[in-house]
C-alpha cells in the first residue's frame, strides 16, 4: 500500500490548522501589541482591567477579628 496520498492529505491539514491558528493568535489585540503591531493600546489594558474587576473579591486580604478568650469554667 502507497502511503504518499495520505502523507500528502495530512501535510495539507497540518498546513491548514497551522495557518488557521496563527490568524488567530495575531487577530489578538495583546499579541499584536507585543508584535510592534499598530493596535489601539486600550484593547490590551481592557482586558487586564477586566480581569483584576473580575478577582477584585480573591485579592483582598482577611479580615482580622480580634478575639480573646475567656475564662473555662
């Protein structure tokens, strides 16, 4: 059995999946950023600005609660 046809259809896909992939990767707007690409540098922060709103109660320290204790009886 000839496996040349199948190398080739797998190579195509392969090309095809990587070439869809990179689209992907520069359509965002941080990687574009990072690229020296020319993006409007708010996008990029939004997201980071989104993010920290969107943890805001994970980041807050403890609450310390004063507590003494009393006599066993």
């Amino acid at each position: 059995m000839d496996r040349r046809p199948l190398i080739v259809v797998g190579s195509a896909v392969a090309l095809l999946a990587s070439a869809f992939a990179v689209r992907r990767l520069l359509s965002n707007p941080c990687v574009q950023k990072r690229l020296g690409m020319t993006v409007k540098p708010e996008l990029c922060d939004e997201a980071v600005d989104l993010a920290s709103e969107d943890s805001f109660p994970a980041s807050d320290p403890p609450s310390f609660t004063a507590t003494t204790a009393g006599l066993a009886l």
